[in-house]
C-alpha cells in the first residue's frame, strides 16, 4: 500500500493553528497536528499551548527535551500531516551501518581525513559489516532485553552464530580453521587481534551494559580454557555447540570468599576411589551468564592445588539469579554444586596447576573488557557533544560555558589515550604467542584495564555534571549517561579490581627489573 502523501504548508498556514483544539506545530520542517494529542502529552497541555510553540517552529524547543527517536515512534510518527513548503528535514535518526560525523564519536581510524598504521582495508571493510550487523540485528534487542531483563533473543544468537561471530569473538587461533567468517569477509589464517577489538567495540556501541554481558560474554571468558586445555575429545563434543548457540557456558571462579584472590578458593574437588571421577562441593558468586549457562568452567581446590574443572548442568548444581546495578538479561548468578560428579575427563590442564591456566585467561579477559571500557566512553562523549550544542542555558548554548567545554576536554583527552594505548597493546598481542603474551603483556594489560577503568569513572562524573538531573534519570535525553554511571563500575571490578590491577603491573615490571640498575 503506497504512503499517504503529505501536504505542504507555509509557515504563515502553520501559525493560524494555534488554539488548543486546532494546535499544530513544526519541527524539522515538518507540520505535526497535536489537537488530539495534547491531552496525552506526558509533560501537560500548558507546554503546547504556549505561545511560543502552538503554531510555531518549535525545533529547537523540542530537541532540547526529547530525543529524536521520539519521532520515530509509530504514535507520534501519525500525527504528521506535512511538511514546511521549500525547507528539508536536516535531522536525521541512526542510519544502518553509518558512521557518526560528531568530531571523536569514532576512533581516529574511522574518522574521515586520518590514517592508522594498525588497520588494513580488511579491518576497513569488517568493520563496516559488523556496524550494519549490529545495528540490523543487535541495537534493537539490546535495548529491550536491557530494559525487561530477558537473556538475549535466540534468534540474535543464530544470527550471530549464522556468520560465526561465536567464533570469532575467541580470537585468532586454530579453532577458526574452515569457518566461514562474516560470509567469507576475511579468511580465517588472516583473523587477527585488531578484527576481534572490532567486534567487542561495535557490539559495545549499544550502549546496553547488561546485555553485553549477556551476548554470550560467559562464553568470551568460559571458553578459551576448554580451547587451549581441554582434550581433543572434549573440545571436539563442547566447542561446536557452544559456537552454534546452542549451549551456553560460563567462568565460575569468584566465591564470596574469594574474588581477587585467586588462590583463597573454597570449591573443593575430590576424586573418586577409582579416580574415575571428580566430586565437588562449593559455591561460586556473581558468576555471568550462569543462569542459563550448559557447561560452568570452575575453579577448584583439590588436594595439591588449584585445578580447573569444566562440569556440565545437572545433578547437583544449581543456580540462583543475583540482581545487580545492571539488567539481569546478563545472567548473573550463584552457584551451589552439591555433590557433583564430574567425569576426571573433563579436567581442564594439568592436576593442581590451575592457577596457570586461571592466570593466562586473565589477560584476553581484561584486554576484552578494555575494548569495551574504550568504546563505550568514546559514545558518552557523542552523546555529551550533542547535548551541550543542543541545549541551552542562561540563554545560550552550553557549550558556551567554559566549565563545560573543560568537562569536555577532559573526557576527550582520556577517551583518545584509552584508544591509543589499547592499540598498542593490540598490535603486540598479534605478534606474540600465546606464550609471549603472558610473559610481556601481563602487567601492560592489567595497567590498561585500571587505567582505563578510572578514566571511565571520571567520564561518568563528569557526563552526569553536563546533562544535569537527566543525567540520573532512566529514561529520555539523558537515559545513556544514567544507564553508563549506573553500570560503569562494573569493568572496574570483573576481571580484577583496579588496585589490584595496579599492584601486579608494578610487579610484573620488578620481575625484569636489572640487577645492576643504580642511579
């Protein structure tokens, strides 16, 4: 059925339709007729009826409460009657795959005019089909399940999963080898560190903490163990599954007794007479994904160490929803295994040296968390620059106020060195092994997380200073800043607190630390 065409109107038509039963107004260039409308209006008659904006331009007054997608909605898009004759809408909502003109909403990259000595024209290309993926498949519900606290669709799972995302969220590695990434967009041999800081960074652009957690970001951390230390046959019956979206796995390390402290876990692991089994007994806390995870990647103490231990859902475990500062679309949960049986097979490295397969998930964990941490400071800087060129105060623009422009100056400069040095690291990452990496980049990785964690935090003060009391409001103009101030701490504590973090960089600097160094 063709759209109904919209009439056009000089502004002098629009004017004479300003009483509260014949009530019009233009934004945009375009002519809404609100006589209906006005009684359901959330903020009261009196702001419509008023004289300067019944019958008038009323643009500016309401961009400066609304957002634009308010426009879009299905309601308020019927109350439009037309256009303003000769004049062109210039205001336009999230265009699919686009790439934002606000000065740093993108990485330097990305943006128009610059260079990168780290990013090929198959990075350039990847990263255009991740934007339009995201935006097509993932913004929507990423909203949504934020909002209602449902897990992720399935159906983005599978979409996800149709051009092995799943995969390639792990990194570069083996376990690419005959996929089929992004529809054959990039071979799997030339998959490296910079195509998977993409991903994280597009699927961070949602803006929805919560739900980044719970796109399967149990898996990001559960998973890599089984890769690089479970046996063939085990990988062979678990990976496969789990990159399918199928099944759904999970990190259990952190106790309530023990979060930083790794070596302080209570979990215990005993085996059988026949040494056939593990038995396990503990407790796990704030576990991610947990409340619909298959397999759990746990952490055990057993009788000379640490082991890891990959146990399956069933008898013996269970798993209690724990509500956070964030949505519970992201699983979050604790765990009780009761007597869990668990076949000797599903041990993850070698018998009480845990701690090393722990220690070395730990850096891909955090350099994950440090691109997201990254990109979602650089979107409350976008939205911070809209917001202080379209609001005004004391009669004129807030970015007229020098206090605001040194907000500003402030959340660019720490946004910009984030990036510069998660690219750095970046660049090492693909030219090391495994191996290498732990050796070099442990103490770089753990000072870049808590580096980049508190520059986060005083980004989220700062937000919340230019957007005001919308600024701590759920929803409308300021719902990101809320949603990012609120959640914000949790990148500062998962994967390792910022102290803690801070401490073992120093460390791992003494470690090489020369013998004769002197003044």
């Amino acid at each position: 059925m063709a759209a109904k065409e919209l009439k056009q109107f000089t502004l002098e038509e629009v004017a004479e339709h300003n009483k509260p039963d014949d009530l019009w107004v233009v934004i945009d260039a375009k002519v809404y007729n609100l006589s209906r409308f006005k009684d359901l209006h959330p903020g009261g008659i009196s702001v419509l009826t008023d004289g300067e904006i019944a019958g008038q331009d009323a643009t500016e007054a309401f961009y400066g409460l609304h957002r634009h997608e308010v426009l879009e909605r299905p309601q308020y898009q019927r109350l439009q009657i037309g256009t303003i004759q000769g004049e062109q809408p210039v205001i336009y909502s999230r265009i699919v795959g686009e790439l934002s003109d606000v000065p740093y909403a993108e990485p330097t990259w990305l943006s128009q005019g610059y260079h990168s000595p780290y990013y090929t024209d198959n990075h350039r290309t990847f990263q255009q089909a991740i934007r339009r993926f995201a935006d097509e498949f993932i913004y929507e519900d990423a909203q949504a399940r934020e909002e209602d606290g449902k897990r992720p669709s399935q159906s983005v799972i599978d979409q996800m999963a149709a051009v092995n995302l799943h995969a390639m969220r792990m990194g570069p590695g083996k376990h690419l080898q005959g996929l089929s990434l992004m529809n054959g967009l990039v071979k799997p041999e030339e998959f490296n560190y910079f195509h998977e800081l993409i991903i994280t960074q597009e699927i961070a652009r949602c803006g929805a903490r919560g739900y980044g957690d719970g796109l399967m970001g149990g898996k990001v951390i559960g998973l890599p163990p089984v890769l690089n230390f479970g046996s063939e046959a085990l990988k062979a019956r678990v990976v496969p599954e789990v990159f399918a979206g199928r099944k759904f796995i999970c990190l259990a390390i952190s106790e309530a007794q023990a979060g930083s402290d790794v070596m302080g876990l209570q979990t215990t692991a005993v085996k059988t007479e026949d040494g056939k089994e593990w038995i396990v007994n503990g407790t796990k806390k704030w576990i991610t994904n947990a409340t619909f995870a298959d397999y759990f990647t746990v952490g055990c103490k057993t009788e000379d160490g640490l082991t890891v231990i990959l146990i399956e859902r069933g008898p013996g475990v269970e798993t209690r929803q724990i509500k956070t500062s964030y949505s519970t679309t992201a699983g979050t949960a604790y765990i009780t295994f009761d007597n869990v049986r668990v076949p000797i097979e599903n041990t993850l490295g070698e018998e009480g040296r845990g701690i090393f397969v722990i220690l070395s998930n730990f850096n891909h964990e955090r350099w994950v968390m440090c691109c997201s941490s990254a990109r979602s400071q650089r979107s409350i800087v976008e939205e911070c620059l809209k917001w202080a060129t379209q609001r005004k105060a004391f009669g004129k623009p807030l970015i007229s106020q020098a206090v605001i422009r040194s907000k500003l100056a402030a959340m660019i400069a720490r946004t910009e060195s984030v990036q510069s040095w998660l690219e750095n690291i970046t660049y090492q990452m693909c030219h090391m092994t495994y191996k290498q990496q732990s050796q070099k980049l442990a103490g770089q990785i753990a000072f870049l997380k808590s580096y980049s964690t508190r520059c986060a935090q005083e980004t989220a003060k700062d937000a919340v200073q230019i957007f005001g009391g919308r600024g701590i409001t759920r929803t409308g103009m300021g719902r990101f800043i809320e949603h990012y101030h609120r959640t914000v701490t949790f990148d500062a504590l998962l994967g390792g607190a910022e102290d803690v973090l801070s401490d073992l960089g120093v460390r791992q600097a003494m470690r090489a630390m020369p013998k004769n160094a002197r003044l």
